[in-house]
C-alpha cells in the first residue's frame, strides 16, 4: 500500500536523527496505521497515520497527547513515556498533500506487547502498570485536556445510536444478527447506570487512558516488566471504571477479540482476581468506595460496550474499525458477548474477589 518513497517523503518532513532506511507495517491495533521505520545507526521511530475518520480534531488530539507525554515525562517512574518529534515547522503533527495526517513517536525497544495472557503474575503487573498510570496522571490539570472523541465512553449514548443504526439498516444486514440485536436490547437497562452516576456527581472524573486493550501495554521483552502505557489517543476526562472494565474485558478474556469458536471464550477468574490486586496495589488508595463497588460490573459493561460498537459498525458497514472480511464485526461482538454472558454467571465470584481484594 506504501512504498519505500512513500514514507520517506513523510519521514522527511520530521526531525529525526540519521538517515531513513526501511520500514515494515505493525498489525496491532484497529484504528491508526503504524509503522517501525529504521533509520541509520540502529536509530528506529514509531510512525502513525491518524485515522482522522475516528480522530476529526487532531488539535486537540495532539496538544491532549503532547500534555500528557511531557508531564509523564516529569514523573518519577520505572516506566518509559512516549514522546512526540516535531515536524521541520515545529508541530507535533504532519499533513500531507493528500490530507493524511502523520506522527512521530520514540519506537520502545526490545519490548512485546500480547494479544491475550494466560499468565495471572503478568496480569497482576498489567494490573498495577495500568493503575500506575492513572496515579501519576491524578494531578494532571483535567481542564487543559479536551475530548478527542466525545462521548466515547458514554454508553447510554452508544446504545441510542446502535437503536438508530437497527432502525436505518442501511447494509440490510440486521436480519442476519437478530440474536446479538436482541442480545443488547436486553440489557439496555445496564447501559444507563454509570451515566447516572456521573450526573448525580457519586463517581468522581479523573484523567483516564480510557483504552485499556492488553496490547496498549509493552513489556520488556527479557525482563517482562511493564515498559511503556502506549495509545495516548483517548487519554481525557472519564471513569477509573473505563480503564478497569476494559481491561478485563480484553486480558481476562480466554480467547481473542476475534476469536469464531465461541466455545474457547470467557473470563477467567484467575486472571481477574490477578488484575484487581495489581491494580489495586497501585491506584488502590485512590479509589472510592462506589469505584470499588463497581469494579466487577464496569468489566462487563465495558465489555457489552465493546461489543455494542461492533454490532453497530457491521449494521453501518465497517466505517469504524479496520475489519480483515465482511463479518469480522460480527465476529468480534459474539466474543464480546460471550463474555458478558460469561460475567453475567461469574458476577457473584467477581464481586467476592473484588472485595475480599479490596478490603482486606
Ligand atoms: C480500538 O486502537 P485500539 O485498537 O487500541 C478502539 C477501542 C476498542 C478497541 C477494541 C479509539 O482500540 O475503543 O475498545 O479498538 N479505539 C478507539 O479492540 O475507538
Ligand atoms: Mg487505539
């Protein structure tokens, strides 16, 4: 899709150390397109086109990313930050005679990040990594970041538009998904409960990553010690339920996002009971009692949240997520959902766990 010419021209225009020699495309991740590109003396940058279908202010995207990134860089931490290369003009961002827009970021080395553990010692460190994270951010100034997607969490709002998307059908595809439409309309109650917490001020709002995929963490690959909190994209106001609930539902689940034997997923407790000691072992002290009360149900809103998105993007036809076929969206919200089922019948054991965690 990119030639070696391609890049290099867009290369050129950031500063960067060396001379541009090659670069390969890195799969991960359903919204940018990422590249390692190599330069001279084993010098190597993260280069990304934004996708500015999901990312419409890349102002507000960049200077949120470039206040975070500096004042991360402040913290005292084991952990590395991002850092963003200027452009020859100075900005954080490029664009290109075709209107795309580019950044640059330090490439982490010697790092690995998984698609799905199996380990609950390497997930109690996600767990603590990720809770890291939002404590070094607590005393961010929370009205200098703007919403880079607004209302993204909002999963009230979500399922409004997912009611719309059914409505309009415009790909006529809703009849083949009766079951996972009803799946969500059943269960349209539970898209409004921390909404309303929120507006009746009992969760407080802290800056948060708000994109707690397992793979938007890397690890030392000789040490696996948490190395790098990366894809700042969606770090703005929100819950510490969003950071929480999303992790579980992408590191505690047994199978991958994608996954078509359904047979193969669910959440394992093991890993969640890891998770919710590593988290709280670092953001623990921070926390409230409703945040902690509602830990084990943010896992499976964030989860039916998930999957509500995906089910959305197949009824819209794939304007989302980057899909790989035709009913990779399908796919990808039967997992989801397979998994809210699984905490649906774990609910119980989850929220032992939490608080035998909690309050010890
Ligand atoms: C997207 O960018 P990536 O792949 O880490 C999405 C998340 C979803 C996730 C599902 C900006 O994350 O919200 O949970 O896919 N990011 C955005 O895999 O929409
Ligand atoms: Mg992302």
């Amino acid at each position: 899709m990119f030639s070696f010419d391609d890049i290099k021209n867009i290369c050129d225009n950031f500063v960067l150390q060396g001379e541009f020699t090659d670069f390969s495309v890195i799969k991960n991740g359903h919204i940018n397109i990422s590249f390692k590109i190599n330069y001279s003396d084993n010098r190597s940058y993260l280069l990304q086109q934004i996708n500015s279908n999901v990312f419409q202010n890349t102002e507000v995207l960049m200077n949120n990313i470039d206040k975070v990134t500096s004042f991360l860089r402040n913290k005292r931490s084991k952990m590395t930050s991002l850092f963003c290369y200027p452009t020859l003009s100075g900005k954080k961002y490029y664009i290109d005679d075709s209107g795309k827009v580019w950044r640059v970021y330090n490439y982490i080395d010697n790092s690995v990040c998984y698609n799905i553990i199996n380990s609950p010692e390497l997930f109690y460190k996600t767990g603590a990594a990720f809770g890291e994270f939002q404590k070094l951010l607590a005393d961010f100034p929370i009205d200098e970041l703007g919403e880079t997607i607004p209302d993204f969490h909002n999963t009230a709002k979500r399922y409004t538009t997912f009611l719309s998307s059914v409505a309009a059908d415009k790909m006529n595809r809703a009849d083949a998904c009766k079951p996972e439409i009803e799946f969500v309309k059943n269960r349209a109650d539970d898209t409004r409960i921390l909404t309303d917490l929120i507006s009746r001020g009992e969760l407080p709002v802290r800056v948060t990553h708000n994109d707690t995929k397992l793979n938007n963490i890397l690890f030392d690959a000789d040490t696996s010690e948490p190395k790098c909190v990366v894809d700042l994209d969606t770090v703005m106001p929100g819950l510490s339920l969003y950071d929480f609930g999303d992790a579980i539902r992408s590191g505690a689940s047994t199978a991958e996002e994608d996954e078509t034997d359904l047979s193969k997923v669910s959440c394992d407790l093991s890993l969640y009971e890891a998770y919710v000691k590593g988290y709280l072992s670092s953001a623990g002290d921070s926390l409230t009692e409703k945040e902690i009360e509602y830990l084990p149900f943010s896992a499976k809103l964030l989860t039916l949240e998930c999957g509500i998105r995906f089910l959305t993007d197949y009824l819209e036809g794939d304007v989302y997520f980057k899909t790989s076929y035709p009913e990779h969206n399908l796919v990808r919200c039967r997992t989801q959902f397979k998994l809210v089922e699984d905490m649906e019948n774990k609910m119980d054991e989850m929220i032992r766990i939490t608080n035998s965690a909690a309050f010890r």
